[in-house]
C-alpha cells in the first residue's frame, strides 16, 4: 500500500472508529451545562485512556512483526478478514430494536450529568469506550498496516497521531467547540446529543457495515 492509500485509509478507519454515539452524547450533554470544564476533562482522559490503552497494546504487538512495504502479508490479509467478519455481524445485531437499552443510556446520563463528581464522569466514559468493541476491530487494520509500513519514523507518527485525534474526536471536539463559542453551541449540543442516542444503534450498524464491507474487499482483492 502506498503512502496515499495509506493516509486515505488511517482517516476512514479513524472516522469509522470514532462513531460511538453514547460518548458523544455523554459529552455533548456535559459540555452543554455549568460548571462544564472538569467534567469534560474527566470524559475526555476516561475516553482517551481506553483507545490509547488498547491501541498502544495493539502496536506493541504489531510492531514486532516484520516490515512489508511491498506485498501484503498474511497477518495483513487475515486480519482485514476476520475484522470484516466481525463488523458485519455488529451491523446485522446493531440494527435490531433495542428500546430498552436506549431509553436507559438516556436516563444514566441525564442522571450523571445532574449529580455526579468528575471521578464518576472519567469512569463512565472509559467504560463506554473500552466496550467499543466496534471501535477496536477498526483500529487494528489501521494500526497494524502503518506498524508494518515501512515508512520514516516521523510519517509514522504523524499517521497515528491522525488516527487517534480522529478516534477520539467525540471527546475532544465538544469542549473545543464549547470554548470557542460559549453558549452560542448549547442548541447545536442540544440537536447532536438527541440524534446521537435516538439512532445510536443504526449509526453504529451502519458505519461497521460501511467499514466491514471496505475490509472485505480489500481484504479479498489482496488474495488475488
């Protein structure tokens, strides 16, 4: 894979692996209220912690395999298969209803955000995005392929700090966007917080499906 092909495909897998609506959600609704700063703060490292988390045990493992700029491995092959193989059923038991759940995710959070301490906040949202298991499949096809790559150090590095900024955009963006614009963002937070958890699970259907599809295919035109 070319360095182009390389770029293009960190920023689909970083966008695909940042669509967890419930985080989103959680901090939206946070950044929307005062006292505001130390909440979305705790949100922000609990999210973070977990992607760097299993994404740093990831490239420690992947950096130990041998480099393959030129023909694609069969770790390479394999791992966009099973990945794709994954997705697909995520997609298939996301799409079903699931009323329930929804309704409570709503509820937890509304309650969070009324009482709880910023401790509470950097808890739930390290287990909101440690359960991702979506968000990881994801992940690991990116991390992997520019592990083994071949490229300078600095590109690199470069490439997978664009993968996790993108990653953990739900966490990083609402405080940024509550910084720069005050107040002026509480009805836009207000419109991305109900679409968030009223489509929470077909978002996520939908972006594993789109995703599942890209690994299958690739992942298959490589065995030809």
């Amino acid at each position: 894979m070319g360095l182009l092909g390389l770029i293009g495909q960190t920023i689909l897998l970083g966008v695909g692996a940042a669509f967890t609506p419930s985080l989103v959600a959680l901090q939206v609704m946070v950044c929307s209220q005062d006292p505001w700063r130390r909440r979305a703060l705790a949100v922000a490292v609990g999210g973070s912690s977990a992607f760097l988390l299993v994404g740093g045990l990831l490239l420690l493992g992947f950096t130990q395999l041998p480099e393959v700029p030129a023909a694609p491995s069969t770790v390479m092959v394999a791992l966009r298969l099973v990945a794709a193989a994954v997705l697909i059923v995520l997609a298939v038991v996301l799409f079903l209803p699931h009323p329930g759940l929804q309704g409570r995710m709503d509820r937890d959070i509304t309650g969070y955000v009324q009482r709880a301490s910023p401790w509470v906040f950097l808890g739930v949202a390290f287990a909101l995005s440690i359960k991702d298991v979506s968000s990881f499949v994801m992940l690991a096809p990116a991390i992997h392929d520019i592990a083994v790559s071949g490229v300078d150090v600095v590109v690199e590095t470069l490439l997978l700090v664009l993968l996790f900024a993108l990653a953990l955009s739900p966490v990083l963006v609402p405080p940024l966007a509550r910084l720069l614009f005050g107040h002026r963002a509480d009805q836009a937070f207000g419109a991305l917080y109900r679409f968030a958890l009223d489509h929470e699970f077909r978002i996520m259907s939908a972006m594993a499906a789109v995703i599942g599809i890209y690994l299958g295919v690739t992942g298959l035109s490589m065995l030809a």
